[in-house]
C-alpha cells in the first residue's frame, strides 16, 4: 500500500488518513522537489530524510492510531489506523 508525498499547493501526504490490517507495509514515496521525513509523532518509525523521488517503508505489525508528520514541514500531518 502507497502513500504520496505531494505538492498540491502546499505539501502534504496522500491520502491523509488510512486504514489497514495488521501485517500491512506501508511505502511511502516522494513525488516533491523538496527534501520530507515520516515521523510518528509517538517515535514508532522514522524516516530520516527522503529525497526527492526517494522511498520509505514500514510494517506495522500491531493495532492502532499511528499519527504522523513531516519534521521539515510540521504542518504536514497524517494518520494511520491499524486494525
């Protein structure tokens, strides 16, 4: 499953809010010309940074609300439901 790094104006992860099963990886990619981190708020996973064009990935291997955000960009802030 994929989430987007985008600029649509403004950056952003896309889709903003995502659920999924236990067991699920995650990879995020980042379509921008700006540098981007995935940081979980609670420090479960971390990117480091992401260049431009570049990929994280992450298995989520419990339930739960993962809230997230970009670190270079705090406005950019997302969510993942585990179920």
């Amino acid at each position: 499953m994929n989430v987007t790094i985008v600029d649509n104006g403004g950056f952003g992860f896309s889709p903003q809010t995502l659920t999924i099963s236990v067991g699920t990886t995650i990879i995020w990619k980042n379509n921008t010309t700006a540098p981007h981190t995935v940081t979980s708020d609670n420090g479960v996973f971390g990117s480091g940074t992401i260049a431009p064009g570049g990929t994280f990935s992450f298995k989520f291997t419990s339930a739960g609300t993962f809230a997230y955000h970009c670190n270079i960009h705090p406005y950019m802030m997302a969510t993942i439901t585990v179920k």
